[in-house]
C-alpha cells in the first residue's frame, strides 16, 4: 500500500512538472512567433527599401559618368590662380585713365489739347571723362514726330577743360547759362511740372544754347559761395515776318546754337550766381551782342517757314528777297533768377528779358522788338509721403501777340523714386483768342532721370 | 559617400572662392583720382548743393565710377569749386560702401573703449547734413526727430541697428547709409550720438 501510495506521489510530481513544462513551452513558442513576425515585418521593409534604393539608384557606369565630368569640370587650384590672375587684370578696367559713363533721362506722357498719347523724348547724355583733367558731355535729343519719324539733335556737346579748383574752360555747343531753367531745371525729370513756362521754349523770351567758349567755376567763402559763368559764341538770329504792305517786323530769335555766325559779330554773356546763406541763390544774368535777319515768314502762309540762311526767299509774289546785305542788329538779354529750398519746400522764379534793337537799313528794316517773361513755382514734398504739389505762374510777352501767354499751372507729382516721377498738371492758358495760347490742358507725364 | 562630399567642395566651395576672389578684386580697384575729400565737408556740400536743382538721389543708385563722372558733370553745371566736388564725392563713395559687419564680441569690447568723439561732435560732423541743426531734417524725406513718438522713441537697440546698418524710412526718396556714410565711427560713437539725439530732440 505504501508503494502504491508512493507511486502515486511520484505520477503526480511527474505530470505536475510536465504541466509546468509545457505551460513554460507555449509562452516560449508565442514568444518566437511574435519575434518572426516582427523579424518578417522588418525584412518586408528592407526589402522594400532595397528595392525603392535600387529603383533610384543610378547605375556604376553612371557613376563613373558622372564623376568623369565633375573632374572635368572641377577648377582645380592651378585653374583658380590663373582664374585670380585673369580677374587681376580684368579689374584694371575700373581704374583706367578714362571713365565712360552714359546718363539722361526720358519721359513718355499724354495730352488733353492733342488728345494723344506721346513720347516726349529721349536725352542719352554721354560722359568720357580722362582723369580729373578733361571730360567730354554730349547730350541727344530723340523725338518722335506727329508722323511717327523720328528726330534726333545734338542739344549739346562740349569738352570740358579742368583748368584748376577754380576754372573750368567748356568749348563747344553748350546750353545757354543764362537764366537757371535751361541750363539745370528743364530736363524732365527735374522740371516739376510737364511743361516749361511760356517764354522759356523754342522762339521764346530765353536763349536755349549757343556755340563757342565759356569760362566757368566758384568759389567759396566762410559761409557763402558763388559761381559763375561767362561766354563769347556765335549768338542768335533773327526772323522776320512780311507784311501785306512789304514791310517787315521782327517774328522771333532763333537762339538755338548755330555751328557759323553769319554776321561775324560775337554775343558776349554770362551769370553770376550768389549763396549767401544756406537753401538761397539769387543769379544774374546778361548777353550782349550783335544778331541780323536770315530767315523770313510769308504773312500769308506763316506755318511754311522758308528755310532762308543766306538765301533769296520769294516775296509775295513770288519774287526772290535777298538777305545778303541785311544790317546786324543790337541784341540784348537781361535777367534775374532766384531759388529757395528748406527742406520739401521749394519757391524759385525767374525774369528774362531779350532785346533787338531797330535797323533803318536792309530788305527786312524794321522797328525793334522785346521778348519778355517771368515765371514763378513753388513746389512741397509732403513730409513722409512721396507726393509734391506744385504751382506756377507765368507771364510770357512776345514781339508776335499771337504767342503772348499767360499761365496758372497746378501739378501734383508722385515720387516713385528719387529720379522716376509721374506727373499731371493742368494749365489754365489766356492768351489770344482761339489760338493754342489760350487754351486749358491737362497734362500727364511719366520721366525718368538715370 | 566620400566622393560625392567630396565633389560637392569641389563644385561649391571653389566657385566660391573665385567668386569672392573677383569681389574682392573688384573692390579693391579704385580710380586713384581724384584726390580724396573731406567726407564731413562732402556731405554738407552735397545736401546743400545738389537740392538746388533736382531731388537728391540715393549714393547707391549710381556705382564709384559713376559718381566721378556724374559729380564732375554736377562741377561744370552747379559751379562747384574743384575741392567742394571732390568733398561730394569722397561722401558718395564712402557712402556707397558701408563698413563690414562687426562681430558681437567685438561690438561689446569696442562699446567699453572711450569714444574718440562725443555725441555732439559725431552730430555736428556727420548727421547735420540731412538731419539738420535742429534734428528737423534738413532735406527731403529725413524724418523730423523732434516729433513726440518718432523716430526717437524707439528703443536704443533699434536706434543704433538702424545707424549701424543703414535705413530707410517708409516714403521718403532716399535711405540713409550705414553709419551716416561715414564709416570710420566706432560703436561708442554711435552710442553717444544716440544718447546724444535724445537729449537734444526728443520731446
């Protein structure tokens, strides 16, 4: 009984440690499966991976390819000295004896009167310049005619001799220093509104340029300083106007630059500028000299002015005057201008006055004629905005009444940058009756200063 | 892997070092003529002289070379004597070159150094020109510092990063150059002239 009892302890030991065994064995067997299943997973990835690698992978003799043309291409340090070398010698461009340098401006805009679009112009100004000794300026003038040709003309070109700190010898064709407006404010990007004032264009009371020498400078003082400018040219000519009576008057000064002087008598002028105190100028200006007819205008057909220098216009009737003989007249310009800027406000004004004096001789002999004009502009930058408005009167009288003008002018402008301006101004024009002179306008203008 | 990093120096690095080499060549080119001007005499000249005519344009709007040709134009029509226009110049050209950025730790030990110069001298010499006597601008689109919460009321950190690095504000024309333009001034002389600014302007 005992072994029996003994044997049954033994069984029972037996499957107890067997049962344990197993119970151990399934957690052991879960336990590899969970492990090939995360161990299949990750091969499914890599082999994923691999594939994906091996899809945009390039190929060895890609490689070798490309690595072929990096080493083609690479600069090697040989190659970037003599690559310094070459950009040691280019650089020497930047400081030769010369400097080229291409500036002006441009201005596109439109017109109420014309009802048009329009180019203004465009003014290429060329610098060489040879050190600080001598500089060549020329300045073109492109424009586009109402037909669609185009015009250019040689405002000015002049080479500009630094003599010392104090001269400045200028030869050439030059625009006239007498006044402030034709010399430094018309160009459009500087001139605050779209137009210049009556007077001071084409056959108005203001020389626009001349050719021969000048002799320019300044010079400063503790708190002041001056400048001036003074010349000898070849001077203006004259035109007259036939009358139904085969008498003459005087019609304009052609002041335009001539390349001769057909009378041989010189016109001696000059400005004398003054800064006495900060922000104000006040100049002086005046010419002298001698200026004789060459170019007629038929009353009847004023519009076709016939080309006459030196030549033998038909009369009315069609018969040939000639102006060889014709007397050189006084001719006489006195002016006065002013500026003032403080800060975004600016007040300038100018006074011109051309005379021509009488002659008792000659086909063409007539009285004598004055042509005047005055403007004055004030002009504010409104303090942190970019727009300026701008007024201006003037008052221009001609020796012709047709073109006799006076001119209230508002503009307002917007500065898109310093030198790049858009402009409308609009004119309230009296003058005589149903001519251009007395008719209102707007004015818009876009101008560009580079 | 080694040899793509390595021709990425190749590709990236060399370039680059000639491309540096040729700003740096470029730079150090200079027309030696003409004479160098007074910098502080420049810069009142140009704010006086060239707003007589026409809207002062940005010194960075035109290259070195440029403004010698463009200056020496300016001679002949304004009738500038021959120093004034080199003083211009010498301004608009140092003026076209702000200084190299200083480094912090730099900065720090160069505000601890005493200033060559007071507040009032770096005013008077550098920032009258445009700011004016009076701090109320002396050309168009300065802003005016004594207006109660302008300019000036910004903190002094802002203050000197706009100095230091040049600014330009909302509307006006034409931005300051870094340090004025001129830039020989050290940290602390910025720092005094701010200090200085706000003494004297702000209301």
């Amino acid at each position: 009984m005992k072994t029996i009892q003994t044997k049954r302890k033994v069984l029972l030991f037996t499957f107890s440690l067997m049962f344990t065994f197993c119970a151990s064995a399934d957690e052991k067997y879960d336990q590899l499966v969970n492990e090939v299943e995360a161990l299949k997973k990750q091969l499914e990835q890599v082999q994923s991976v691999l594939e994906q690698y091996k899809q945009e992978s390039i190929t060895k003799a890609e490689v070798q390819e490309l690595n072929q043309k990096i080493d083609d291409s690479v600069i090697t340090k040989e190659r970037v000295d003599d690559l310094e070398g070459e950009v040691a010698k280019s650089g020497e461009w930047n400081s030769p004896n010369t400097l080229i340098h291409m500036a002006g401006y441009a201005n596109v805009g439109y017109s109420s009167d014309s009802e048009s679009y329009s180019v203004g112009s465009f003014s290429p100004i060329f610098h060489y310049q040879y050190r600080d000794k001598v500089m060549l300026e020329s300045e073109l003038e492109i424009t586009i005619d109402e037909d669609g040709s185009t015009d250019i003309a040689l405002e000015y070109l002049t080479i500009d001799y630094f003599l010392n700190d104090y001269v400045t010898v200028v030869a050439g064709k030059f625009l006239s220093p007498i006044g402030q407006f034709r010399q430094n404010i018309h160009p459009s990007w500087i001139n605050k509104l779209a137009s210049a004032p009556p007077g001071y264009g084409h056959d108005g009371a203001a020389p626009l340029s001349d050719v021969g020498f000048q002799l320019r400078g300044g010079f400063d003082f503790d708190e002041t300083s001056a400048n001036y400018a003074f010349y000898v040219s070849n001077g203006p000519r004259l035109i007259a106007a036939q009358e139904h009576d085969d008498e003459f008057e005087l019609e304009g000064v052609e002041a335009e630059g001539f390349s001769s002087d057909n009378d041989g008598k010189k016109t001696f002028g000059g400005r004398l500028g003054f800064l006495p105190f900060k922000g104000f100028e006040l100049g002086l200006s005046f010419a002298t000299g001698k200026a004789t007819v060459t170019d007629v205008e038929l009353e009847d057909d004023v519009h076709a002015l016939k080309s006459l220098a030196f030549g033998t216009p038909g009369d009315e009737e069609g018969e040939e005057i000639d102006l060889h003989d014709e007397i050189a007249r006084d001719y006489d310009v006195f002016g006065v201008d002013f500026a003032y800027q403080n800060n975004g406000f600016e007040v300038r004004g100018e006074y011109l006055k051309s005379k021509v004096g009488s002659a008792d001789e000659g086909i063409t002999a007539s009285e004598g004629a004055t042509w005047e004009s005055w403007y004055t502009q004030s002009s504010y930058l409104i303090p942190n905005t970019r727009w300026e408005p701008v007024i201006r009167y003037s008052d221009f009288t001609s020796a012709t009444e047709s073109r006799s003008q006076q001119q209230w002018a508002l503009g307002i402008n917007y500065l898109f940058t310093n030198s790049f301006i858009g402009k409308a101004t609009y004119e309230f024009n009296d003058g005589a009756f149903d001519t251009n002179a007395d008719e209102d306008r707007w004015l818009l203008q876009l101008a560009y200063g580079f | 892997m080694k040899n793509i990093q390595k021709n990425m120096v190749k590709f990236v690095a060399k370039p680059l070092m000639v491309l540096s080499a040729i700003l740096i060549t470029s730079l150090s080119f200079a027309a030696d003529y003409p004479e160098k001007g007074d910098f502080q005499k420049g810069a009142k000249a140009w704010a006086e002289n060239c707003a007589r005519c026409h809207n002062m344009r940005d010194p960075k709007d035109l290259r070195d070379d440029q403004w010698i040709t463009t200056v020496f134009h300016m001679r002949v029509r304004a009738g500038l004597t021959g120093q004034k226009t080199r003083d211009i110049l010498t301004f608009l050209q140092e003026s076209n070159n702000p200084p190299q950025p200083v480094k912090i730790s730099s900065r720090s030990s160069e505000a601890n150094n005493p200033s060559n110069m007071t507040g009032k001298e770096v005013y008077e010499q550098t920032c009258i020109a445009c700011h004016g006597k009076d701090g109320k601008g002396a050309v168009p689109g300065v802003p005016d510092l004594t207006i109660p919460e302008g300019v000036l009321s910004q903190s002094e950190e802002v203050l000197l990063a706009h100095i230091r690095d040049g600014f330009k504000s909302k509307n006006s024309p034409m931005a300051m150059p870094a340090k004025g333009g001129n830039p020989s001034l050290s940290e602390s002389d910025l720092l005094n002239v701010v200090a200085y600014m706000k003494s004297q302007f702000k209301q």
